[in-house]
C-alpha cells in the first residue's frame, strides 16, 4: 500500500501527532510518502520519503486576490479556485498521483487536495483537528467547499465524539466519521517519583500556542490568585504566538515578572524535561471570538502521562481528555477564579494530587495508546483502498 500523507507545511514542533503517526508508519514497515505544502526541505530522524511540493506557496497575484477578497467576499471563489488550480500543478510536479490511498491532516488542506485526487481516483481520508470545522465555516466559500469535500472524502477522522458531534451538525453522514485518539507515546514519558515531586511541589505550568482558544491571559489571572495565596508558586509557560505581546504586558502590570517563565516554543524532548517536576498542568481553553476550537488538547494528554493533574475548561474534546474529580478538574470556560481554586487545592493536597496524577497516567494509556492509533489509522486507509 502506497500511503500519501499531506500536510500544509513541515512538521511544526507542536505537531507531535503528525510525528508519531508517520514514525508509526515506518514502523509497521508501510510505504509512505510525506507530501509537505512547503518549498523549503526538512528531514526526520527516521526513513520516510519527504517531498517538499510548495502546493500552499502562493504567488504575489494570488496573495493579492486573497487580500482583496477579505474585503469583497464575492472574489472568495476565484481566490479558492486559483488556489486549487496552483496546487493540482504543484502536486502533478512532484508526481503525487502515484499513491494508494492519500491522509490529510485539516479539512482546510482536504478543500484545496479533493479536485487533485477526484483527477487521479485517489481514495483520501482528512483528519479533522478544530479550527477547520469551527473557526474556519464562517467563510461562506469554505464552507460551500467543505460540502463537496464531505462528498469526495471516504472518512472524517476525529480525535473526540465531542469534535463527532460538530462534523455531524456541520452536514456530514455519521458513517463517514471513525473517532481515533490521538495518541501519547508512553515510552517517551516517564514520571519522576512522587518523593522527588514533592520536594518542590508548587510550581504551574502550561504547555501549548499563545492563542486565544488557549487564554493563556485567563490562565496568568488565574496564577496571580494562587500566588496571592501561596507566595512560593511559580509558573512556566512553554509555547509563543500571538498573544505573546499582550501576555509579556499582562506579567509586567500583574507584577509576576519573578515569578512567571515564559520559555517559548521547545523541542518536545526539551518541553518534556521541564514538565517532569511540575505540580499542576493548566490550560483555559475557550471558543474563541473568532469561532476557533480546540479538538482534543493533546498537551492535557502528555501532562497526564507525566502524572501531572491538570486543571482545564469544559470546553469540546478536553471533558473526554480531562476526567473531573478523578484525573483533574475543569471548569466553564473564562472562570479564572474557580481554576485558582482548583489549583490551590491540588498544591495544598498532596494525596489529592497523587490520587489524580496515577490515576490520570492510567487513563491517557488506555485513552491514547499509540500503537493502537497506528493500527486503526492504517486499517482504515486499507479499508478504503478495498472499496
């Protein structure tokens, strides 16, 4: 079976799940080939074909008609049929049609792939992830797009019945979704003991992009309330995005320029290191203004891993992730001062913090055992080639 996995871009460092399932992949000894949107090569520390295509390049032209069309909707759909047009010739240079089957990560790539592989017969599977089913259906030409691409795709893959449920009300045939979890390497994370834990046990920390479906603003509030009540806390804050500006200025008028690290965007290796002593994970997860959601939060995933009890949002995937009372807590989404709550009980309750962290290492490996993923993934793209 010859497998196509298409991506917009390289492999970003926050895309650990695009990572796992191509090295999975390679394990399991298939054939595939990583087809990246970019122009610029890369390269993995294992054996998978690369092809840098270019196909989400865009000219000065097409860059121009995308701009306008922000202001004139109307040109929306000559923007998206040049675009698709631009791709169809990136792809047939660099011989793409000589795939089995084809994998898409996001329905954004799924709108701009479909007319390609309906050319070439070409059986394709898109893994949905948030953003291009929530944030991105207001654009009336992607959503008018995505009703053709629910036509031309042989399965949706989610990662959350939460995430099932949206792509339903969004217009597509429940036998077209397969709910498959995205899955956290246990091999690669191994906790530290609680007695080495609990030798600094009051440190918070965060892992994820500065975006506003993340509020690390509401997170940072949240934190000002737990290191009112306990001086001692401190809070680690590994990513960076756009909010990274307005979370600088928000640490500096807060007054938690010493108490408040703010590390970037790391290597998972490196981000891995620094969760392991960590007492308690957050993240308050919103729908953001712009409709923006998040899918499955795979970082809640990792802290668990870690035996890190982690406090979050009701918000999609995450109550799927994130079991309340047992492996953390959640609350509504914008209650900063509930979370605080939350995480100065966790810091003043070692028992209560280790209860959540075993418990919630044991629900992640059932929930999200990689090989498990692999194997459904690659029997559903073998299943497809079949029909």
């Amino acid at each position: 079976m010859k497998t196509g996995y298409f991506s917009n871009s390289n492999i970003k460092v926050s895309e650990t799940f695009v990572y796992d399932l191509l090295k999975g992949f390679y394990e399991k000894g298939e054939e595939v080939t990583f087809y990246s949107g970019e122009k610029n090569p890369f390269s993995l520390d294992f054996g998978v074909k690369i092809i840098n295509t270019g196909f989400n390049d865009e000219s000065y032209g097409l860059q121009f008609i995308n701009k306008l069309s922000l202001k004139f909707p109307r040109l929306r759909k000559i923007y998206t049929s040049k675009k698709q047009k631009q791709v169809n010739k990136s792809l047939k240079k660099s011989r793409a049609e000589n795939i089995d089957v084809a994998y898409v990560d996001y329905a954004t790539n799924g709108v701009l792939l479909m007319n390609f592989f309906k050319q070439y017969n070409i059986p394709f599977v898109v893994h949905i992830h948030g953003h291009d089913i929530t944030s991105k259906m207001r654009d009336v030409e992607y959503a008018r797009q995505f009703k053709e691409l629910v036509k031309a795709c042989q399965y949706f893959i989610v990662a959350s019945h939460s995430m099932r449920r949206i792509l339903i009300l969004s217009g597509c045939p429940e036998k077209k979704i397969k709910v498959i979890r995205l899955g956290v390497n246990a091999n690669l994370i191994q906790p530290i003991s609680w007695e080495e834990k609990f030798k600094n046990h009051n440190q918070v920390v965060a892992l994820g992009r500065l975006t506003p479906k993340k509020h690390p603003i509401a997170s940072l509030m949240a934190f000002k309330i737990v290191n009112d009540h306990i001086p001692e806390t401190n809070f680690t804050i590994i990513g960076d995005g756009e909010l990274k500006p307005e979370l600088q200025k928000q640490i500096k008028a807060l007054g938690l320029e010493n108490k408040v690290k703010l590390l970037g965007a790391l290597p998972r290796e490196e981000a891995f290191k620094v969760l392991q002593d960590k007492s308690v994970f957050v993240q308050h997860s919103v729908t953001a203004l712009t409709g923006d959601q998040e899918g499955f939060a795979i970082s809640l995933a990792e802290a668990q891993m870690f035996k890190i009890p982690v406090v979050s949002t009701i918000h999609n995937g995450i109550t799927e992730n994130v079991i309340h009372g047992e492996t953390g807590f959640l609350v509504q989404e914008y209650d900063y001062e509930t979370m605080a709550q939350y995480i100065i009980e966790l810091i003043e309750d070692n028992t209560l913090c280790k209860r959540f962290g075993e418990a919630g290492r044991q629900h992640i490996m059932y929930l999200c055992n990689t090989e498990r993923r692999v194997e459904e993934v690659l029997d559903l793209l073998k299943e497809v080639i079949e029909k």
